[in-house]
C-alpha cells in the first residue's frame, strides 16, 4: 500500500507521473531507450529540457527570453548558498539575509566564510516562530542583494507576501514552497529552489535570474561556479542531470493538467486550513509557529510531552502516516504538505489525530 | 528497438538494471512507493547508500573505513576541477596537472583562474592523440598534488597505467573508465568520476579520497564546497541525488553478479579489440589515437572525407547504431564502448563498418 507520505523533502511525487515515467522507462519518448541513456546534447534532450523550463516560466508567470535566464544546476539550495554571494557580493558590498530559520541561517553562514554576507533580521532570540513585520528587519540601499527564504521548512513558517526590497535587488531561496502559490515572481531578481519538494526528485536545483545582475564579472571564480558562464553556455555548461530535468518537466505537465498554479494553490490553502483547524480545535495539539506566519508547506505542532509524541509517531506509522518526525533540531511533530501530496492524505491524519486525542482522553 | 548506443555520457546502461528499475519503480525495496519519495535522511536511504559505497569499495579493491572516505556528490567532475585546487593547493603549492585532452585542460583551467594550477605536461602540441612517457612529463616533488585524466573520451587515449607519482598525491579523474579495467587504485590520493558513463545516471559524482590530504583547514571555503565538510558530515552534508545514487548501487550490483571487474575488463578488452581489428584491416578506416596510447572506452577513428564520415553516421544512424559523431571539437567518428555496452553493439558496429567499406569500393 502506498503511504501518506508527510515527508520535508525529498518526498511525494504525484502518482499519475510516476506511473508515466514506470510505463516508458525502457523508451523515453519513442526513443526506444532511457532517457537516462540519451546525450545530454542530443536534440532529443534539447526537446525535454526546452519544454521543462517553458512550463516552469508560464507556471511562475516570467515571460519567455531576456531577461530571465533559468537555469538547471546541481548541488541543491546549499550549492546556492555559496554560488549567491560569489558571483554577487563583495566584502565592501555584502549580501543581507532575512534569518528565519536554519535555511536561511546556513545561507547566510556560507557568505559570512566569503566575508560576504550579514544579517538584515536574525530570528534566533523568538526561535524562529515568526516572519518579521517590515519595521523589524532592515536592509541598507547599498546592500548587494537582500536574501530571503520564503518559507521555513523546520519551524513552519512561510513569509505571507515577498518582501518589499525596494531598490535592492531580491533573491529567494523558495526550495520549500516553490509553485505552491500566486505570487508577483518578476519582482526576484534571483529565485532558486531544490527540485526536491514540489518540483521533482532529488539532484536538480533551479535557478531563475535577471541576467543585468551579471553586468560585474568576477576574476578568479571558476567557471562552474559562475552564473555567467552557464548563461554564456545557454544554460547547458556541462551534464545535466538528465533524468531529473525530464522528470520535473513531467510533474510540471502534471501541475499544468491539474488547472495551474491558481488551482494547486486553493487545494495547498485547503489542505493546511484542513489540518489547522484540527490542531486548534481543543488545545491537545498545539501549532509552534506564530498563526500570522504559519507555512502552508510544513505545518509544526506539539503534543504535551515528548513521550506522547513518540507514541503519535508510532501510532501513524502503523497506519502507513510516515515522515511525520519533526526536525531534530525542533523536535515535535511536522506535517509536509507539498503540491503531491493528495487532499486524502490529510483527511487520513485529521482523522488519526482525533482518533489518538480520544484514545488519550 | 533498443538502439546500439555508442553515447559518450551520459550512455547505455545494463538493461537488466533498467527492467529492475522499471518494476520496483512504485515500490522500491518493499517500501510501498518510490525511492525518489524517501526521505534521504532515513534508514531506507542510508541501506541503499551503504550497500552502494560498499560494491564500489570491494570493485575498486579499497578496504572499508580508513583511509579512504567515499564521497557521493552533485556537480560532475566539472565541479571537481574547481573543488579540487579550492581545497588542496594555494598559490604558493600548486596542482600539477597532465594535460592529455580537453577535460584534463579544463581541469587545469579551473585551477589556473584560483591561481593554482600549471602543466606538467601539455599535449596540445601533438594534437593529444598520445599519453606521455614518463620523461616526457615533469612535476615538482613539492607539487600540491599530480592531477591525471586516466582516460581521455574527446581523443580516445587512455593511460596504459596510472603515473607514478613518486611522493605527489596523485589525483585521478576516472570519469570515463571507471572500473573498466584493474588499476592499483590504492595509489591514488583523491580519485573521482561523473557517474554517466560506467556508473549510473548523470547527476551524481563519485569521490573517493585518502583522509590524510585534508588535514589543513582552508580558510573562507564554503562548506558545500569543502570534503572535510562533506568527511564531517558522514558523507551526507546536504540531500543526496538519491535516485542516482541508488541506480548507481543496481549497476555496480549487476558488475559483481556478472563477475566482478576482471571479467568486466576482459570484455572490454574483447570489444576494443575487435573493433580496433576492423579499424586497422585495410586502411578504409584510420584510429586517430597512436596505437600505444589507444583507449578501450572510446574508439576515435576517420574515414578519408568529412563527406564520407556524414554518409557514414547517416547509415549507422539508419540502422541503429547512434552516438557515433566525434565530438565537435575533434570530428571524425567516435564509438564508445563502456561496460554496459552489449558485445552483440560491437559486432553490429563492426559488421555495419564492412558492409559500408564494400558499399564505398
């Protein structure tokens, strides 16, 4: 039997792609092979990678050439982390970060190594609960760029709107809640996501960015970790990760056929206000993060002792209700609902979660 | 029909493991789904990338546990050319490098723009049709490290040993001939290979590395791009391109049960032989590599004309013999004859070549 699976990430896929990509294993596209097998500079390929990033530009609403440049990497969100403030900061123009979690703390760590980076708003002294009101946090017009993570996959916290940089150029790791809702995508100047979430499987990290961010050439950076020789080299500098490429252009069709983003969204808000409204229902359970700030993504909550969370996690995995652990370094219990995850998988845990209360009552 | 797939990487994979693939895609080891959906940080994960560093150690004849730390990255070599000067030289201690062919000169390129990088040999001159001689070559014993390409796929010239390195560290890039033949690979200090040709998919990167070369700190590297982060972090810093590197464990899987390395060897012996025999019966066909030097994972030849080797490719490309064009940085023809290539590919190959030599006479 097929699990409810609550996991961060990597996690669910949706069913119906898994079960295209299983039918044509063995002849990708009438191939008569694996797309596997193919030659990343084939036409054949070419087709597959072209048709992936014109969905993901309709579906994040970015118009199609200049200047968005998107590109296909390796290395995850943590490869950005370090390649962000290489090719765009110095140490006399830094890199500030909006610190809303761990994410957003390893982020910013990596500038800090390159002496690169500092903090515009740092979240640690409220553990992390809550998104910052704009008079809290603050960015100078000078800064390089201003980095936020839109949403916070360990405490369970999603910035509600993108913030407003004004002049300063935005840069947002969205690894955790990309395509998951409408939002004004062209106002980033650089967004970047893990595939592993709502995109597709591990291995494939997506870059999208205003190519006048790379007007300064950087001396002495190499060339694999420079944005502008990837752009320069159409955005296939060397092997893609074929497979995975093919697989989120497949889960893109995926979101396209289901209605777009519009209707991904109103099932997202659905789900999480699904199972929010269960964790307020009688105090048993308890959400940890701030209500202004709760992630539609990943929803956080506690249960009165940890003893009793350990027994709701041995309960739902007995019911097939996995990768319901929260974080180690929060503790507690934490539900992923990404964009695969079915409406009945969240039916399942509000149901278990009642049964369990009254089992406890 | 599947097709003779003479790709140079990413390439033919056995199709035993993709059949496997394609049954338990659902439901991969018992779990009821698929292990793109897994968490990497689980137990499930943590058989499959176990089982898959162990194969590789027992292929690559390196005993468990220290020294050897077995590192499954993202980033294809092309990363490694930038990471491996980033973490072991500096200005004052610079890689040397053999330059046998274009990924070996890209190698040094990476190095050279960290300011960190010269040749010990550069083959440029002679058109990198041959490996060098050992008083051909030259690195100081103070060198960083020896930087080798053991096989070189644009040129199809292949190391007939591995260097002797004296006191250097020798680094390996073994991207396209790891594990086709027997090597004292213990002698190596560092070495690595993109996964697309023998190993699995495109998408992950092996590296294996002698602890002892990381025992300075480098200051102002970032994590991501630093091994004692990646040692530190017991090989899993950040998510792992877990579907690849699952894939990659089914075909070293498949490598043992067909035999192990010498009977893998042996056939890739066989097959460049034959091949090489059809290339040298009667001049119709000219091996562009000298013949001390010849690699047996990728065959270069040419025919009289360029006119020629297009009708050529045209016909091979009719009968389903595909990925034979040189690359286009050296022309002519090219056949690529990796482990999971079939003896039955070359025998076609060879056949079709007589059929067209008669055609033409």
């Amino acid at each position: 039997m097929r699990p409810h699976n609550f996991n961060a990430g990597p996690s669910v896929l949706p069913l119906p792609v898994l079960e295209e990509v299983q039918r044509s294993l063995l002849d990708t596209n009438g191939s008569g092979h694996c797309i596997m097998e193919w030659s990343h500079r084939s036409p054949e390929y070419d087709a597959v990678r072209f048709d992936a990033e014109q969905r993901l530009r309709r579906l994040l609403g970015l118009p199609s050439g200049d200047p968005w440049k998107v590109l296909f990497l390796q290395g995850g969100a943590s490869l950005q982390f370090a390649m962000i403030p290489m090719n765009l900061a110095t140490r006399d123009r830094q890199g500030h970060y909006l610190v809303t979690g761990v994410w957003a703390k390893k982020a910013l760590e990596e500038a800090e190594r390159l002496g690169a980076g500092r903090a515009a708003y740092h979240g640690k002294t409220s553990g992390f609960t809550r998104i910052p009101e704009a008079h809290e946090w603050r960015a100078d017009a000078s800064a390089a760029y201003l980095h936020v993570t839109t949403n916070n996959t360990i405490y369970g916290t999603q910035w509600p709107a993108l913030p407003d940089s004004a002049s300063i150029p935005l840069v947002a790791d969205m690894s955790s809640d990309i395509l998951s809702r409408s939002l004004p995508h062209d106002r980033c100047a650089l967004l970047y996501a893990g595939a592993q979430k709502n995109l597709g499987p591990a291995g494939l990290t997506v870059v999208v960015l205003r190519q006048d961010l790379l007007a300064r050439k950087v001396e002495g950076l190499p060339a694999i970790l420079d944005y502008r020789a990837h752009v320069e080299a159409d955005g296939i500098l060397n092997t893609h990760p074929t497979f995975a490429v093919y697989l989120m252009g497949r889960v893109l069709k995926w979101m396209e056929d289901e209605g777009g983003l519009s209707v991904i969204a109103k099932r997202n808000q659905e789900k999480a206000a699904m199972l929010y409204a269960e964790i307020d229902r009688t105090g048993f359970y308890r959400g940890t993060a701030d209500p202004a700030s709760r992630s539609i993504m990943n929803v956080c909550f506690r249960l009165a002792s940890e003893d009793l969370e350990k027994r709701f996690l041995e309960h739902a995995e007995a019911l097939r209700l996995v990768g319901l652990k929260g974080h180690r370094s929060a503790g507690g219990i934490r539900a992923s609902l990404y964009n695969a995850l079915p409406s009945a998988s969240v039916e399942a845990l509000v149901a278990f979660m009642r049964d369990f209360e009254r089992g406890c009552g």
